[in-house]
C-alpha cells in the first residue's frame, strides 16, 4: 500500500501513521504529546472543509487541513 497522508483518508478506517512531516518542533512535540508518532494507530472518524476529526489512543481531535497533509499513514 502506497503512502498516503490523512487528508485522503478513508473515514472508519485505521491507519499507522509512517511520518510526520512538520518543519515547526513545537508543532512536533504537541503530536507526539497527544499520541501522534510514527508506529501508532490513527482513525479519520470525519472530514469537514477545514481539516478532520480524528482519533488516536481512545480520544478525538480536530486537526487542520495542513496537520492532515503532513501527518502520513
């Protein structure tokens, strides 16, 4: 299966996230404060115009369309 990021996504589906993308390091460590780092599971739960819903370990966040893209699964 080829690399996607979550942008494009499959809503219900769980996905390992392979990378993270994101040049800023404070953007960094807030992700891997909520649980996002590579290696873990990560479900799109739904899309909206301005980004999506997802969730990682049992809990939910609204992310950006730009998080989405750099988060890849």
């Amino acid at each position: 299966m080829k690399c996607m990021n979550l942008g494009n996504a499959n809503v219900g589906e769980e996905y390992i996230i392979k990378n993270i993308t994101a040049e800023d390091e404070e953007l960094k460590s807030f992700l891997f404060s909520l649980g996002c780092y590579s290696g873990e599971p990560i479900t799109v739960i739904s899309h909206m115009k301005g980004g999506c819903v997802v969730s990682i370990k049992d809990a939910r966040y609204n992310i950006d369309h730009d998080l989405a893209e750099a988060i890849s699964v």
